[in-house]
C-alpha cells in the first residue's frame, strides 16, 4: 500500500523581544515516532541550557534558522507575531498562537500567502484548553511582575480579578497565597463590577474581549474617580478592549500611567518564568506531532484549522474584523474564543 509522505516540521526560536518559550523540549520527543522529520534551529534550546547534541541524539535535524523556515509546517509558540510568516511560501502551515481573528494584518498574509493554521488558542481536549498551564502562568506571571514593578505586596492590597477562566485562576492562586483581598467578577457581573471598581487598589483583567463590542468595562473618563496609583493589570493585553485604555507594552517597558491610573499590559508573560512554561508547553504539543507530519485525523487540531491554503475556516475572522466584502469562508465551525 502507498504511503503518503511525512511533512517535516521546523522549529524556530521567537524574535520577539524577550521571548524565550520554546514549543519541544527533548524529554518529550522521547515519546514522538517520526522524530527524523523535526528540524530544530541552530541554539533551539540554548535559553534553557539544552544543547543541540540533545535534539540530535534524538534522531532529530538540527540545521539553520533558514533550513527549518524551509520545512511543511513552522512551530513558534508567538508565531502571530513573527516577521518571517510574511515570507512562507504558498502551502506552508503554522502552528502556534496566532491571533487572527483579533490582527486584520495577519489574517491578510495567511490569505495572500496561501497559508494553513492550527491555532493553540482554538486547542480543547474535553472542553479544557490544551495549553491550560500556559494561560494560568500568564496570570501568575503577571501578578508577580507588576506588584513588583509597582513596589507593593499583595497583603497591602484590594484587588478585583475579572474573569474565571485558566488565566484569573492563576491570578487568583498568587494573590491569595500572598495575602491579597480579592473580589472575583464573572461575565454576568460586569455591571456590578462597574459599581464597585473604584473601591479597589488593583484590578486584574483576564477576559479574552470579543472584538465586535464596542462598549468598555473601564472608561478612560472612569480612570478619574479611582483612588491615585490605582493599578491595571490587563492579562488580555486587548487594546483599547475590556479595559478602554489598554496597549499592550513590552517587557521592557511594561507600565505606564494616565490620569495616576498605573497600567500593566505585557503581551506574553508566561515567558517571565520561561522554563516552566516551555516544560509545560512541551507536554501538551508533542502529543500532535505524529498526527501532523502524517496527516491523520485529529479533531482538536481540526477545530484548531482556522485558515487552510488561504482560504478562512473561522467564521469569526470575518464577523470580528468588519470585512466588507467577506473573504471565501468553507466548513465555519461554532467555538469558544480562548
């Protein structure tokens, strides 16, 4: 019987400032079958003191950054934000975050590339987020970098978490380990939020904003009835979303004040505690490898295809992005923003 061909896969280190997650880490290729086709960069794992030998050990290909841009499919876990998506070839596919539905820009290269997408952010398995871990270090993180930025501990502080999804549990877990007073708010409560949110020394935003909305949590004409040195910290990082005064900043320069309203909007802080992260990582995406470079049926990563050789799959890029004239959409599938 004929036997299709394996894709290969090409893992390449983020240019993303201060990014330092990695998708794989050896001790779980241990548990991939077709380890040949993975072609790892140069230095992929330098930042966590794994050498290449490692990878090679494996059985694995460790070539330069072009070779691995080169290969069927490009894992980078902040590939939404990379640079080199804008060169791929037609027939390529990515596989990381991706964000389109929320970045008209990207969306346009993956269509006029003629790229496919397995997106993280749409990944489930039994309704819980395949990288779950990720998104409550990202709360973890978060915490823990802007109070210290801001000089104060927890224990001396009032704080209101939105949401209750992965990202505000971890959050959560931080603040009340350490002592903070904290109020949770759900979605059905955002009106009550809105009458209490000035009695609060912090607030946590980690409500992933639906972008056809066009309304705020927090106004910036709000930001003049809170107490001075109130701070922000916006986990979301959604601009001008839940929180009207958002944009999302950069390790390093995380915060900025208006109105003595203190805001924190770093966009990817779970790479604050990178080696956690990558091992966290690790563990959920060698568990699609095989299916990828084989091209079986996996229906996580089916309801994870969001583009497929141009051509949208999500219904939402089109609904949340205000198309005019709406882009070819084929087999649109009903799915929870992460």
């Amino acid at each position: 019987m004929h036997q299709e061909k394996l894709k290969t896969i090409g893992f390449v280190n983020s240019h993303k400032t201060g990014e330092k997650r990695i998708a794989l880490l050896p001790k779980d290729i241990t548990r991939i079958n077709h380890r040949e086709v993975l072609f790892f960069e140069e230095g992929y794992g330098s930042d966590l003191n794994i050498s290449d030998t490692e990878y090679a050990a494996l059985g694995c290909q460790v070539v330069p950054r072009n070779v691995a841009l080169e290969q069927d499919i490009i894992c980078d876990p902040k590939i939404g934000d990379a640079t080199f998506i804008k060169n791929l070839r037609p027939g390529q596919t990515i596989f990381g975050w991706v964000h389109a539905v929320q970045s008209k820009e990207v969306t346009d290269i993956l269509v006029d590339n003629e790229l496919s997408a397995y997106v993280w952010e749409d990944m489930y398995e039994d309704n819980r987020h395949s990288y779950w871990r990720n998104n409550e270090l990202a709360g973890e993180a978060a915490v823990m970098h802007a109070y210290q930025l801001n000089g104060v501990m927890p224990y001396d502080t009032k704080v209101a978490i939105l949401g209750r999804g992965n990202t505000a549990r971890g959050a959560q877990r931080i603040l009340i380990g350490l002592g903070a007073d904290v109020r949770v708010y759900n979605r059905n409560q955002e009106k009550l939020f809105q009458k209490e949110m000035t009695e609060f020394d912090v607030i946590v935003n980690a409500i992933l904003w639906d972008t056809s909305r066009k309304d705020h949590l927090i106004y910036q004409t709000d930001l003049e009835r809170f107490k001075p040195g109130t701070l922000i910290i916006d986990v979301s990082c959604d601009e001008n979303g839940a929180v009207e005064t958002t944009v999302p900043t950069t390790l390093e320069n995380p915060i900025y004040e208006i109105n003595s309203v203190i805001h924190y909007a770093v966009d990817h802080t779970p790479t604050i505690f990178y080696r956690s992260t990558s091992s966290a990582i690790s563990k959920e995406t060698y568990k699609y490898i095989d299916d990828l470079v084989e091209g079986r049926p996996n229906v996580i990563l089916k309801n994870a295809l969001i583009v497929e050789q141009g051509r949208i799959i999500d219904e939402r890029i089109n609904q949340f992005q205000n198309r005019t004239t709406p882009l070819q959409v084929v087999n649109s599938d009903d799915r929870n923003p992460a």
